[in-house]
C-alpha cells in the first residue's frame, strides 16, 4: 500500500508539470500513457482484492479460519492493506482455489486445508505489513 502511494504521488507530481515540461528534461511518456497506467493498475487491484475477498467470504474460508483460530473479518479488512505484488499472488492462489479442475476434484479436508493456508499466508502478510 505504502508503494501504491509513493508511485501515486510521483504520478501526480508529473502529471501537474505543464504540457512538454519535465524536471530533467524531455518527457519520455505522455501523461495519457501514465493516467491509463494508473487506471489499469487501480482496476487491476480492485479485481485482485473482490477474488480474494470472494474466496474468503465462502463457508469454506469461515470453516479454516476456525480451524486456525483466525478472525476472519480482520483477516477480510487486512486485505486491502497488502502491495499491489502481494494481492496479485494472493489472487492467483485464490482463482487456482475455485476455478482448478483439479482444486476441485480434492476431497473436502483437502480444500479446507489449502484454504487455511491461504489464510494464514493473509495474516503472515498482514503482520509484516504492520512492522
């Protein structure tokens, strides 16, 4: 999150140099390149956070949580406080979880425990997101 916002406000501070300034010269990308960057990445972070907050609000999630001994709506309100790189593997995880013929074909201590896992992966990020 941290880095989200450094490169936001790097973003700003170029886009509100006038058109053709930069600080050290020429401009190497248009401002329209950088805003449509910047809207893909927020879209991107937005579909990333809705997967794995999908994924967590599932009986199945509520069940490892449990199991783990977990807060799952602390674990839900910490997500989006993850970087952009850590909610995009997380993500992954999450789709691989529910939509994997094979994730699918597990019997259901199987996906209970790959579940707690991706829980506690959440909440090990979480703790070093808050050092």
């Amino acid at each position: 999150m941290r880095k989200s916002l450094a490169v936001l406000a790097a973003a700003a501070a170029i886009l509100s140099l006038p058109a053709g300034h930069a600080a050290g010269g020429d401009h190497i990308v248009t401002t329209d390149a950088v805003q449509s960057r910047l809207a893909e990445a927020a879209t991107q972070r937005a579909q990333d956070v809705a997967t794995v907050q999908d994924v967590l609000s599932t009986p199945l999630a509520q069940e490892a949580a449990a199991s783990v001994g977990a807060d799952l709506d602390r674990v839900r309100a910490g997500v989006a406080t993850l970087s952009d790189a850590e909610l995009r593997d997380l993500a992954a995880r999450a789709s691989i979880l529910q939509s994997d013929p094979v994730a699918g074909a597990m019997d259901r201590n199987m996906r209970l425990l790959v579940m707690a896992a991706l829980i506690l992966i959440v909440i090990i990020l979480l703790l070093k997101v808050l050092d």
